[in-house]
C-alpha cells in the first residue's frame, strides 16, 4: 500500500482509475480501522514517536483525485470533495456520538468507548483512542493522535498539520486532561498523564517555565515542544524586562509548570466510568 500511495503521490497519472481510486478507498478504510497512522510510538526515537509521512501523502493525495460533489444532509447544504464524506458509525464500533451537530470525517480512527459530545468535529488522520472523551466545541484537527482515557475539554483545540509531510502532528499521550478552552498546536507532544489548565496555550514559539525543576522547556529546529509526563501546567505570564515593556508595566503570556501529578491531583480530575 505504501509504494502504491507514494507513486500515484509522486507521480501524478494523466488521469485517476478506478484502479487508482480503488488503491485510496483501501488506504483510508485502513486509516477508519487504526492499522495505518500520521504517526505511531517508536522507542527508538528520542521524543518516543515516528512520524509517517506516506501517509500524510495518503490524504494529500485523496484531496488532489477528488472532484467537489454536493453532500447536503436535509435542510442544510454541504459542497466538499468526492474522496472525504462523513464518517458513519453503529452500534458494533462502541462508539458514542451523541446528537447534536458533531461530525467525524473519513479517515480519522476511533476507538471503542470514545465520546464525542456536540458539537465537535474530528478532522481526516486523525486518531482518538479508547475511553476518551472529546466534549463540546471542541477540535481535533488532522493527523492529531489522542491516547487513552484522555478528557479533551469544552471549545480546546487539538492543531491539525498535513503539510509539510515530515512534520510531527500534535501528540497527546494516555491519560491526559486537557482543560477548557485550551490549544496545543505546532507538533506540540503532551506526555502521558499531564494535566492542562484551563486556557493553557502551547505552540513552538512560547517556552514552558517548569517552576518545579528549575527549567525552560522549548521546541528546536528538531524537536517540537515536549511537555514531560504528569506535568501540571496553568497559563500564566511573565514581566518583560526591558524597553517599554519594562516602562509600562507589560507581561506576555507563558505556560507554567506548577506542580507534578500526586494523588490530590488525581481524586480532582477522576474521570467518571459512568460517563463511557
């Protein structure tokens, strides 16, 4: 499937098949079922993950071979791409989209026991796993990877990236809170079992002041910004020091690193089987 994707990706054909177009409806039932992803776990690596760029050429391509087709659904008019309908689910996938105006778009994964509260939206590639909640307003964008057991909070936005190709989608590992209007964008990783607070924001650009172990964490031209496992992080600020900054007063925002996960911590932010 691989060279199949990436040779119809590099070499674009005169014209697609239905051979062409039978090859991209494997590719991304493959992506529905979670046997393909963006990016994956590697222990090899230093920041523990891969990206997988055929398969973000996988997407890509399906954008470039598909033509705009009318999708309205009753009342409500809908014009998008031939390739990327509206994920449908049943009873058999354990799934819970709950009505409301949520949508879930072909080629993105869900696993069982996920909740989808209205109204969210699921972007193509992108991969949701068991137990996690993903509450109202919120985004997740493409090729995200969201792990288990994770709470995604009400109008948080998880950025989505498709190009260029090598670059690492934003990663939240198992067991992570995200708060209320949060955002982690820019191929931010979010380790396992870290707690963000409400209105936290994390990208490339802003540094992340750990007050617990004395240091700055920053994403470099190589790596992206890692938030280390059980960190607990509010939006915070910090004085500019000099020029008018310093004159009138001024602080800009910045995320801070309060505290590291402990069992008071963990009986605040349980998370309700009865919920799933």
């Amino acid at each position: 499937m691989q060279a199949e994707i990436e040779r119809l990706f590099d070499s674009r054909p005169a014209a697609y098949t239905p051979e062409h177009f039978g090859a991209f409806a494997a590719f991304q039932i493959s992506l529905n079922e979670g046997r393909i992803r963006a990016a994956e776990p590697d222990a090899s690596s230093p920041t523990g993950w891969r990206v997988n760029a055929w398969v973000k050429k996988g997407i890509l391509l399906g954008f470039r071979m598909g033509s705009i087709v009318d999708m309205s659904a009753g009342g409500l008019s809908f014009c998008d791409k031939s390739t990327f309908h509206t994920r449908r689910f049943g009873p058999q996938d354990g799934v819970r989209l709950v009505p409301g105006g949520s949508s879930v778009r072909e080629g993105s994964y869900l696993g069982r026991g996920v909740v989808c509260m209205p109204p969210m939206y699921i972007n193509v590639g992108a991969y949701v796993d068991d137990g996690t909640m993903v509450d109202s307003h919120a985004l997740v964008g493409s090729c995200a990877q969201v792990g288990k057991n994770c709470h995604i909070s009400a109008a948080s936005q998880i950025g989505g990236v498709l190009e260029p190709v090598g670059a690492m989608p934003v990663i939240i590992e198992d067991d992570v809170l995200v708060g209320g209007n949060c955002g982690i964008y820019e191929g931010t990783l979010v380790k396992r079992r870290a707690v963000l607070g409400t209105g936290t924001i994390l990208n490339r650009s802003t540094p992340v002041y750990d007050l617990v172990r004395n240091t700055v964490h920053k994403a470099t031209d190589e790596d992206p910004l890692i938030i280390p496992e059980e960190a607990v992080i509010v939006a915070g600020s910090r004085a500019i020091t000099h020029g008018p900054g310093k004159d009138w007063g001024i602080s800009i925002y910045t995320p801070v690193i309060v505290k590291y996960r402990d069992s008071k911590t963990d009986t605040k932010i349980q998370l309700e089987d009865l919920l799933r």
